[in-house]
C-alpha cells in the first residue's frame, strides 16, 4: 500500500518509519534535560525547576512527524508517513492529530500470521537474529499455532481499533483483499479520500505498478514479495480445524469490517 501511494504524483508516503523510536528517544533526551534543571537549580539558589512537561514532550513528537513527512515530501502536495503501530495507538495519534487523515488497510489474521511466519524465518536467515524466531515462539512454535495466537491477538486488537474509529470520517479502512482482487477501484477511494486526482491514467498507471510481481521485480528485496498476495484464509498451508477455530476467534471484528467468512467456514 505505501508504495502504491508513494506512487502517485500527489502523494508522498516514504518506506516505514518507526515511531516508538523517536518518542522513547524523546523521553529519554527531556528526562535527562529534566534530571539537569534539578542539579542546577540546586546550585543556584534552591528553586523548584520547572520541568518540561508530558504534555510538552507529546506536543514535540507531534512536531517532529510533521516536520519529518514535510521534509521527505519531496514537494508533494499530500504527505504523510507510514507506521504498524498507528493502527493500535489509534484513539492516541487522532487525539493528536485531530485534522489528519488516517488510513488503514487491514487483512484477515490467518493470511496476515502466515505472511508473518514466512517474514521473520526469512529476516532470521538474512540477520541470523533469534529474535525472530522467539517472535513467532510466542505460541506453540507451529505453523498452526502461530496462527491460533495470532488470530487471538488481532480479534483483541481489531475490536479495540474499531471501537476507537467509530464514524470518525479522518479514517479509512481498506481491507486487504478488496485491493488485491480490484486494485483500480480500491485506489481510486484511496485517492478520493485523500484528495488527489483520481484520473483513470493515473489510477491505472499505479494499478499495474502495484502488482506484486511487478514490485518483485523492481525490488532489491525480492523474497519479501514471495507468497505476497494471498487471500485464501490460510489455503492448505494449514489444517482445516486450526481455520475453523481461528475463524471461530476472529468472527466479530472480521463481520464488523465487511468480511464474508462463510466460503471458509
């Protein structure tokens, strides 16, 4: 999705950023600062510092992801920024960001925890981290288990986005497989939403730049695309019980996204 909005002659959307970075970094700079106020306040005649604030520090990292799209724009004249972890802290960024406009593509968690499990065996054997694999160790350390775990967390974790969302019209959801099975119409309520040109050039320009094996192609990661684009609930890489219980799981929030899980169940 990022790079497909990256690809629009309005929009500017650059590769990932990591946002916890910069507010634990930030944290860590003003209790310091803060720590000094202290020392030196006692050295100069006692008083009570006034330190920087929470309230202060937030109003600054806000700051710095506005300043920090602005300046990867490149001159677009749409730009924002592309972080996993929005879509968990929704209720929070919206808080700070109220006039920003937010959009979510989501997919179903049998999907999403395979492409994980692929992911992370792949980035495992690139860096040789056990990180990785302690990641997806979370459950049972299967294929199948992995899947159960992580239909459990994104039914959790899909309620609580969904129940923050609400009819807020700053946000946007798309789901997944929409796109995949019709790039041309999911990008065009992309665009719209953003308020960029929905030209049909421009829409089918960036359709077929967007096709996982054209990205393949173009990318120095190839790998990362392999088995990109699946929307078949799992297919035969798992057992029709552990689908049936993840689909048990994820019920709720799937239903209340628009997913149709009868063809699965």
């Amino acid at each position: 999705m990022q790079m497909m909005l990256d690809a629009h002659p309005q929009i500017s959307c650059p590769s990932e950023h990591a946002f916890r970075t910069v507010i634990e970094n930030l944290n860590a700079f003003y209790h310091a600062y803060n720590e000094s106020l202290e020392l030196v306040a006692r050295r100069t005649g006692g008083q009570k510092p006034r330190a920087v604030s929470k309230n202060a520090i937030q109003q600054m990292f806000v700051m710095h992801l506005r300043v920090m799209a602005k300046d990867a724009s490149q001159g677009k004249s749409i730009f924002g920024l592309n972080d996993n972890t929005v879509l968990q802290n929704y209720a929070l960024f919206a808080k700070m960001l109220p006039q920003a406009k937010f959009l979510f593509i989501v997919r179903n968690p049998i999907d999403r925890a395979l492409s994980l499990w692929d992911h992370n065996h792949r980035l495992y054997e690139i860096e040789k981290s056990d990180a990785h694999l302690r990641f997806l160790k979370n459950s049972d350390g299967t294929l199948d288990g992995s899947v159960i775990d992580h239909a459990s967390h994104d039914a959790k974790r899909l309620t609580t986005f969904l129940d923050a969302v609400g009819d807020n019209q700053n946000a946007l959801i798309i789901k997944y497989e929409d796109l995949s099975h019709d790039r041309v119409t999911g990008l065009g309520r992309i665009y719209d939403f953003l308020g960029a040109t929905t030209a049909p050039d421009v829409l089918q320009r960036i359709a077929a730049e967007g096709d996982i094996g054209t990205m393949a192609k173009a990318s120095n990661s190839q790998a990362f695309f392999s088995g990109g684009g699946r929307t078949d609930f799992g297919g035969n890489k798992i057992s029709p019980e552990t689908r049936r219980q993840a689909l048990q799981i994820i019920a709720g929030p799937m239903q209340r996204l628009g997913y149709d899980l009868s063809p699965w169940q």
